[in-house]
C-alpha cells in the first residue's frame, strides 16, 4: 500500500505526473518568432510581438517566443513542422496553439515624382514605396492541425514611410483578434 501512495502523492506534489494530466488550455498559446529569410534582422520577432500584442487584447494567454523556443527547436520547427516531440513539450506545459508565420515580403525602395509649385518650376519629391506581406497561422498542439490562417498584403507610398511603420499599420488594419473564428475563441484549440 505505502508503494502506491508514495507515488502518487509525489505526483500530484510536482503536478507534472502525467496520470494526472488535463487538456491543453485553447487560449494558451505559444508564440514562435515568425520566420524571414534575411538573417541577423529581429523583423521576425517585431512581427511575432505586434500578432501576440493582438491576441493578448483578444483574451488569449501568450507564452513569449523566449519560452517557446526553450521548449521547441525554431530551425527543426519551421524546417520539420510540428513534430510529436514538439507536440508533447507544448502540451505538457498546458499550451493549446502554437502561433507562427512568415514575413514574405518586407522592403522598401526610393522613388522620385515631379512636382509642380505655384511657379510651374517642377521639383522632385522624394518619396519611398514600401511593400510588406506577411502570413500568421495558428496550429493545435494536440493534433498538429492548422486552425487558422491569414495573409495580409500592403503597399504604400509617403516621404516618410518605413517598412516598419507600414508593417505596424497593417496589423492593425487587418483586426487579427477579430478575424479569428468563432468557433477557435470559444472552443477548444
């Protein structure tokens, strides 16, 4: 008897025993850096920050990228997918979703229009025209299975326009939080 009770007494202690497990909380989600190909630029991560930023004001948990990729390889995960190995190290830690995705396009470039001022004396005007695209997924950790997704695609012109600025601005144009389904904010992940 003492060797049964032991036991279990040590696993409900350490509340990892999985005996005891419960299903992974669907607004638990962890947060992946999003994948871009030009190395040695946190666009990736500023792109991840803004998507969680938007989650979080929809109610959802985010686990920081920091914690994510303690717990699952970055390079295996968006070479290999989400492996069972991956799967298992979201669920033990009681993580529904893993949110991820790719910046596809992010640049911008110099361009220069005439102008006409009041003295038909034409001028330059330097401007930029800035192209940014990204794509935002959601995966369920218990099957592996894509539950969500979204492409969002802007081009904008202005003297002061940055990649960056356009990037923040698509975001909030595309209303992440609310193009979620119903059926993913409600139910379980």
């Amino acid at each position: 008897m003492k060797l049964i009770i032991y036991p279990v007494i040590l696993c409900i202690t350490l509340s990892g025993c999985s005996l005891f497990s419960t299903q992974p909380d669907p607004k638990k989600v962890a947060l992946m850096p999003f994948y871009y190909s030009t190395p040695g630029k946190s666009i990736g991560q500023e792109v991840a920050d803004r998507v969680a930023l938007e989650l979080i004001l929809n109610g959802y948990t985010v686990i920081d990228s920091s914690t994510t990729t303690a717990l699952i390889n970055e390079v295996k995960f968006y070479n290999l997918g989400l492996s069972d190995d991956m799967r298992a190290a979201l669920k033990e830690h009681n993580i529904g979703a893993v949110v991820f995705g790719s910046v596809n396009d992010f640049a911008c470039e110099s361009i220069r229009t005439p102008s006409q001022t009041g003295s038909l004396v034409f001028n330059v005007d330097k401007k930029n025209r800035c192209t940014v695209s990204l794509t935002a997924k959601i995966a369920d950790t218990a099957t592996g299975r894509l539950l969500w997704g979204v492409t969002m695609n802007d081009t904008s012109e202005g003297a002061d326009l940055t990649a960056m600025t356009l990037m923040k601005s698509l975001i909030s144009k595309a209303e992440i939080r609310n193009s979620i389904p119903m059926n993913l904010k409600s139910k379980q992940l």
